[in-house]
C-alpha cells in the first residue's frame, strides 16, 4: 500500500515536472505540453489503477491551485477552459493505457505499451478534449475534430517515447514495471 501511494505520488510528480518544458500555445487557446507523455507514462508503467489515480492526483493538485500545469496555470478556471476535456481525459486516458498495457502480453513491450499510448493517451484523450473544445468554443465536434490535428504528430512521438521508455526499463528495472506484475 504504502509503495502504491509512493508511485502514485512520483507521477504525479513527473506529469508536474513535464509541465517544466516550456508549452506552444495554439490560437485557439490549447498549449501543446510535455505532460501527456507523463499520462501515457503513468498507464504504461504504473499499469491501470495506479496510472489512473496518478492523473487523478495531479488533478487534485491543479484544482486546489498549485500552479502545476505547463505554463504555471493551476486553480478551478482552467477546469473551464479550451483545455479542460483534455484535463478530465487524462486520468481516464492513463487508465486505458494500463488496462492495454496489462492484458496485452504478446509481443514486444514497446510495441504494446505504444499502442497501448495511442489508444488511451491520444484517442480517449482526445475524445474528452474534443467534446470540451466543442462545448467551451461553442464549435461543432467536427470543427474542434479539426482544431486539434495540430497535436496529432507530436502526440505520436509521444506514444513512441513512452513505448521506448517503457520497454527499457523493463529490461533494466523489470520489478519496476507494474503493468506487467
């Protein structure tokens, strides 16, 4: 238990220190950030429930006003901001990450643990972020669909990283490595 809460912590932490690499803030009001990485880091490391509630963590975080968020934003305004869906998709998106992470066994870990990036640190993610820009932008889904092709690219090198990160510290680490307990 008291190992679970550490980790949950650590990255928490680690989603905080990526908001430290400065953001590119799109015209629209979205940045592009470093912290997903730590999202897609949080599943593929931390495996679904940890991973989840690490997000969830650095959530709690930001709204009671730390100014954790790339930039230094923190506090319950960005909850209603462009950004806010994809705020309230990265728990969920660690979670799925994890849940791939955790029942896929076939192949090469930083294979699955990118795909596994792709579907619960891009897709579900985005899923949120797009039905908030929607809402807060007063946009169609299919306008904000298109605000945000923007990220795609570096949201793949992302997947890519988090697999490649993952994978090495298996092979260092493997204990290390929840999502494969």
């Amino acid at each position: 238990m008291e190992r679970n809460l550490t980790l949950i912590a650590l990255f928490a932490a680690l989603i905080a220190a990526l908001g430290l690499i400065p953001k590119f803030t799109l015209g629209f009001g979205v940045p592009i950030t470093a912290q997903t990485l730590g999202v897609m880091l949080c599943g593929t490391v931390l495996g679904a429930r940890r991973g989840g509630l690490a997000a969830l963590l650095f959530l709690v975080l930001v709204a009671v006003g730390l100014p954790l968020l790339a930039g230094g934003r923190g506090g319950l305004g960005v909850f209603t901001s462009a950004s806010a869906g994809f705020l309230f998709g990265w728990p969920v998106g660690a979670f799925v990450t994890g849940l791939f992470v955790e029942k896929v066994r076939a192949g090469s870990l930083a294979v699955t643990s990118g795909i596994a990036s792709i579907l619960g640190g891009i897709i579900v993610v985005y899923g949120f972020g797009i039905v908030g820009m929607a809402f807060v932008l007063d946009k169609t889904l299919v306008e904000a669909t298109l605000l945000v092709t923007a990220f795609i690219p570096g949201d793949l090198i992302k997947a890519i990283v988090a697999g490649v990160v993952t994978a090495a510290l298996f092979k260092a680490r493997p204990n290390s490595v929840l999502s494969r307990a």
